[in-house]
C-alpha cells in the first residue's frame, strides 16, 4: 500500500525523561507506524541532559527506519504552544515517500576541507542538481555557521538552508547536537532532503520601512558614509524628522538598516531586504556603522523593531498561506529568536506558534528558540536575528504559493 507524506507532532512538559518520551510516542504512534517514520527532529531542553542517550535510545527503537536530528534549547515550540523557562521537549515525525534523507554532521576541521577542495557531496551526501532543502541545528560557539552558510549559497546555488543555533548553554561544549545515534558538542548536524518535496520558506525579520530607500554612494567596511550623495547621519535624520510620536520612539529603540537584496526591483516590499543592526555613529564624519558590509551602489531603507511591527510582520508573510484556497501544508518546522516570545511580547504567550496556527490551521508544528536563525531571503541563505524563519512542507507536485 502506497504511502502519503504525514506529519505527526508532539510538545510535552512532564520532568521525567522517560515518561515524556512516552507522551510524545502516545501522540505520534497512531499518526505515524515505526516502519513508516523517515524523519524525527527533536528538541529539548537541557534538563533533559543527563538522560539524553536513553531518549536517543528510545526513539531510533521506535522508529528504526528514522534520521534523528535534534539540539537543546533555551525554550521549546510544539503545535500552538511556545514554553519558556522550563522543561520541554519536542518532536516532529515524518513519513516521507518519495524523498530521500541525507544526514550529515560538519565539524570544523571538515568544513575547513570542503572550503578547500569546494567539494561538498562527500560532505553533505547531494549536489545541486538534485535541488536539496537543508535543515540544520550548530553550536554558535565552536562552529563558523555564517561561512557556512554562505558556503553553501555557492555551492548549492538555491537550495534553501533552515534551522538554528542551539541555545541552551552560555559557552563552549555546554549545548548538544543530535544525529542519528550520536551526541555532538560542536558543529553542525542536518540533513538534506531530496526527491518528491516541497517546503516553502517564511523568514519574517520583525521589521517594518521607515522613511525611503536610499542609494550608498559612499562607503568602508562596515560604515555607509554617504547616502544618496548626503552625509548618512543627515539622511537619517531626515527620515527621523518625517516619523510619528510612536514610530519615532520606536526608532530610538531599535533602529535598523535593511539592505536590499536585488537592487534592480522597479520597488521594494517585505521580504526585499536583509535586515542589519544599526551599531551606531561616527561622530566626527557622520557615517553609520551597521552590521554588515554595504557596498557602494547597494540600495538601503531604515526599519524599525517593535512588538506591533514584528507581529504585523509574520502575519504578512504568513497571508498567502491561509485561505481555503491555500494549498494544504502538511507539516512545519519553526525556528523563533529567543529574543522573540515573551520577551518581544510580554503577556502574549505563545506568540508566533499562534500566528502560524492560526494561518495554517492545525498542522504538525516543532521548533525551538534559537541563538541565531537560517532563512533565506530573496533566493539567499543568512543567519539571522530577532527572526521566525519558517519551514513549511509539502508534496513537490504541489501547487506553489506566491510569497508577497
């Protein structure tokens, strides 16, 4: 009997290693049979640690056929729920007929190789050609993910990479990378996915334009000196001049510089720009340093953060998904900012896993909050920040949805 792409999730609190293990199998078992699992991600917290081996353990017995990835986490996402500040585990399962699952671990003397020999099959286990969607969870401190990334935008022109930085330690060799059998203390694990799959990226930065774009007529390193022909702290003080009251405080919040990604668009929307963190002013010159490198001839806009703008982001990104006319999504992977959540939205609980619930309706949802973010934005991967970047699955034949 043929099988169909299924998801099946589950998001559990109880203390006990074992017993939470149980729950989520209770949840999963009657979606997806052991024979049937492809993919299993998980995520948990790190009081989960000490029986770390036995739920590996646990899960590849109950689905034997399975890649297992997974990480520690600060805080956990499952389905609708986000929880924060205690203890928490997440798993996603996947029946996938028709796609190929290839596992991969990157340490940083291999990553090293692979830059040296710009051979990355043996490595990853695909080519471009075969159009491979990469997930992947690393360690922010014993792995160079944004030379990663960008390595990856070179030699797989295209395939989208999603994921995060575990974030459940504050230094090196604390937080745990799971693949298959293994525990990773540094790194990167993930999989490539191939064949009969589709998964459209959501990568909502929080951010809304203020003001218009701008051309960087003069710049160094990571300082824009000129904008438009004009000393950059006069421009922006322009922009300032035209805001309101609240966008205005907004602005001396959280201010930020997004660069455009294809500058020859006749205009420029959400989802155009790369978001860059504003660091400050040169006070003798003027010039704006930011986050990032500008070049001369690039096109900038400033942006503002806050609660309301980032809500209003996701739900916009969100849109072309919801609907009856929407194709049906089958299962989702979100990777929110642990500055995200109660932090951006204090009172609000469960803020992004809501928004995506209430877009997508009840579909099979695990993620986690993460030191750093993959997405792409406009055909290339970045790591990011204060973002939700967003998986979401579906056959391959599929029709696409149109992103706005």
């Amino acid at each position: 009997m043929s099988r169909e792409m299924t998801f099946a999730a589950s998001v559990q609190t109880v203390h006990e290693a074992g017993s939470c293990v149980d729950a989520l199998l209770a949840e999963t078992a009657p979606r997806i049979g052991p024979d049937d699992g492809d993919l299993i991600t998980l995520f948990l917290t790190a009081h989960y640690e000490d029986e770390l081996s036995d739920i590996v353990a646990r899960l590849r017995q109950s689905y034997p056929r399975a890649v297992l990835i997974g990480c520690t986490a600060e805080s956990i996402i499952g389905n609708a729920l986000e929880i924060e500040g205690r203890p928490a585990m997440s798993m996603l399962v996947a029946s996938l007929p028709g796609v190929e699952v290839h596992p991969f671990h990157v340490s940083h003397p291999q990553h090293a190789r692979a830059r040296a020999s710009q051979n990355w099959e043996p490595l990853l286990g695909v080519s471009g050609e075969s159009e491979p969607v990469i997930l992947g969870m690393a360690d922010p401190y014993r792995f160079d993910v944004l030379t990663f990334v960008e390595d990856i935008n070179e030699a797989l022109p295209g395939a989208p990479v999603l994921g995060g930085m575990a974030s459940a330690a504050d230094g090196p060799g604390q937080n745990v990378l799971i693949l298959d059998d293994t525990i990773h203390r540094e790194g990167l694990v993930g999989v490539a996915l191939t064949g009969d799959l589709r998964v459209d990226t959501v990568v909502s930065q929080g951010c809304r334009p203020i003001g218009r774009p701008f051309i960087v007529t003069k710049s160094q390193d990571r300082f824009i000196r000129e904008l438009g022909g004009k000393v950059a702290w006069e421009r922006l003080q322009e922009v300032i001049a035209e805001l309101r009251p609240d966008e205005e405080q907004a602005a001396q919040q959280a201010l930020f510089v997004g660069r455009a990604i294809n500058e020859y668009k006749p205009d420029f929307k959400r989802g155009d720009f790369l978001i860059h963190t504003l660091l400050g002013v040169e006070r003798n010159t003027g010039a704006l340093a930011i986050a990032g490198m500008p070049r001369i001839g690039s096109t900038v806009q400033f942006h503002i953060r806050d609660a309301e703008s980032a809500d209003e982001d996701l739900r916009h990104m969100l849109a072309p998904f919801r609907g009856p006319q929407s194709p049906p999504v089958a299962g989702a992977l979100l990777f929110s900012c642990n500055g995200r959540g109660s932090r951006m939205w204090p009172g609000v609980p469960h803020h992004d896993a809501g928004v995506l619930r209430e877009h997508l309706g009840d579909v099979p949802t695990a993620g986690f909050f993460c030191a750093g973010e993959f997405g792409p934005v406009g055909g290339r991967n970045f790591v990011h920040g204060f973002t939700a970047s967003i998986a979401l699955f579906r056959p391959r034949g599929s029709e696409s949805v149109p992103v706005t």
